[in-house]
C-alpha cells in the first residue's frame, strides 16, 4: 500500500474504488487477526491513511500505531555513494518522500503506548557487532546512517490477565538493489540481528520477559534468493522463539522448481528472485501455538484473486492461547 507521492494512498483509499485497497480489505477481514502488522503502507504525520484504512473494514480496530518511519527520512549524505545528494537511495530507507512504504499496527488488544521503545533511531555502526564496517560507506555515511530501513518497534498490548505481550516489529531492506560492496545485504543481515542482540541483553535497553512475538518482513529467504543468512538462521532456531512455518496451498502449488526450500512456506510472489519466504511471526518459546498459516489460496479458489491483487506478499497468520 504505497503510492508514488504523499497523500496518494489516502486519496485512493477514500475514494473508494481503488482494486488494490479493496482486495486488502477482503485479506484482512478473511484474516480476522487479534494484532495485525502492515508493511509497505505509507505513513503520514497525522495518521490519517491508517485510520481511513481502518475504517472501510467491516470490523474497525480500536488500537493503532506508527510512530515516522526511516523510510524516505532524508539523511543530508550521500548515502548509496553515487555522487549526487537527495535520490529515494540517500533516504534512511529508500524512499522518495517521507513515509513512503512504512509500517504499522492494528490491534484489539490495548496498545501501552507509554511503553513502546522504538528503535529506530538507533546508528547502525552503534550495534554490538555491527557489520558496517564490510558495506563501504563513507566516512560521513557512517556517522548519519541509522540501522532501521522502516523501523523496530518493541510495542507492548495488554492481555485479559493484565500481563503485557510484547511485539516486536521491523521491515529490513531488500539485500539487493546495491553494488559489489553489497550495502543493502550487510544492512538486511544486521537488521535482523539487532533481535538477537536486543534478547542477548547487548543493548542498552534490557529486553522483557516474555511473552513475546517477533513478526514483520525480514525480506530474506532461509535458502533461496540473495542475502546473508547467518542472523535469520540464528533466529529460526534461537530456544527463546519458535518457527512454526506457516504454510499455504497456493504456495505449494507455485512452486519454483530450481528453488530448495519448501515452497508450501513461501510468502511473496516475485517475479524475478521467484518466490521466497520473507515474511514471519516467531511467538516465544513458552507461548502455545494451536494454527498457523499463509493467506495464498489455490488459484480459483476464494479469495485467489484478492490476495493476488492486494500484494506480492501474504498474509501470514499464526494462533497463539495466550497465557
């Protein structure tokens, strides 16, 4: 749900009659999720996409949250190293405007908004064991560039029992669209790393018992397709959280035959690269997990269309019994 200009998604999406914001709407309400993550929506300083968006479903949520993305944040260097000041790639995230493609959180469970810790200010070369140092940037790159592409968000909801569930969101950058030195893939490596530091207790802020869930789109393949896997594979197999590896039929059925993995636990449909699992929800070790799955129907079957059209990436849903 990003537009090419800002403004544009909430233009389109109260009119009314854009396909796109009409085949989201259908994914979400077949989902019927408790606490929901959006990625690539584009944010704007008043909230005002959101809560349009949120008011065409047929059941609205009561809690939302997106603090400014990196996305599109100017960054005053040259960060790709091009020679020129200014471009979508000299952004914190890519982006052409200030917002574009960010992220944000639909919930029926309160939102302690008091309590969020949002990381994304944090300087990548400022994470232990940052790998800033292979990506080639300059001096004054180094100084400005912050570790988020979007965002980490650490956002606490309330459960019955009066205990917190803390939800632990980002969207790193695709390992691509760089040069040799591989900028992009070093930074998606570390973005997801900063979990493991965060639970390591590497950071400054000490990270909450659980329970938690660490969701969002990593933008990278356990197998298949380009990146530096070494942190995803230490989170998919890290004691504190579980990978359930949701699955789809419509996955399985597009399967990319010179691919390794699993094609049933697919998340995105791309054209290039094929399809890829970049998209996850890893609840905590002690949370018990009854369902799990991928919106990614069979074709002609209900809903095909819809998810088709709303975006390359699925849905991807799991059900936790919460304590």
């Amino acid at each position: 749900m990003s537009r090419k200009g800002p403004g544009l998604l909430l233009r389109d999406i109260t009119a009314g009659k854009d396909p796109q914001i009409k085949a989201v709407g259908e994914i979400l309400d077949q989902a019927q999720a408790d606490v929901l993550l959006l990625t690539g929506i584009d944010w704007d300083y008043d909230g005002r996409a959101l809560a349009a968006l949120n008011a065409t479903l047929p059941r609205p949520y009561p809690y939302l949250y997106a603090s400014q993305p990196n996305a599109g944040l100017r960054s005053g260097a040259d960060l790709d190293g091009n020679g020129a000041l200014g471009e979508a790639r000299d952004a914190q995230g890519y982006g052409r405007f200030q917002g574009q493609g960010g992220m944000a959180l639909l919930s029926r469970l309160p939102i302690e908004t008091k309590s969020v810790r949002d990381f994304s200010t944090l300087l990548w070369r400022d994470l232990p064991q940052s790998t800033i140092s292979n990506a080639q940037l300059s001096d004054r790159a180094q100084a400005v560039q912050r570790l988020s592409s979007v965002g980490h968000w650490d956002v606490p909801v309330a459960l019955a029992d009066g205990q917190a569930l803390h939800l632990f969101a980002f969207a790193a950058t695709p390992p691509v669209f760089d040069g040799p030195e591989d900028r992009n893939g070093w930074r998606n490596h570390d973005e997801a790393a900063f979990w493991l530091r965060y639970l390591d207790g590497d950071l400054a802020q000490a990270a909450p018992k659980p329970p938690f869930v660490l969701m969002g789109d990593f933008n990278i393949d356990p197998q298949d397709g380009e990146g530096r896997r070494a942190a995803l594979h230490a989170l998919l197999s890290d004691p504190r959280l579980q990978d359930v590896t949701p699955q789809s039929l419509g996955g399985k059925l597009a399967e990319d035959v010179a691919h390794k993995g699993d094609p049933a636990q697919d998340t995105a449909d791309y054209n290039g690269p094929g399809n890829l699992r970049v998209d996850y929800v890893l609840p905590s070790a002690g949370l018990k997990v009854t369902r799990a799955g991928v919106i990614w129907p069979a074709p002609g079957a209900a809903l095909a269309k819809a998810a088709a059209r709303a975006s390359r990436h699925k849905l991807v849903w799991v059900d936790i019994l919460t304590p």
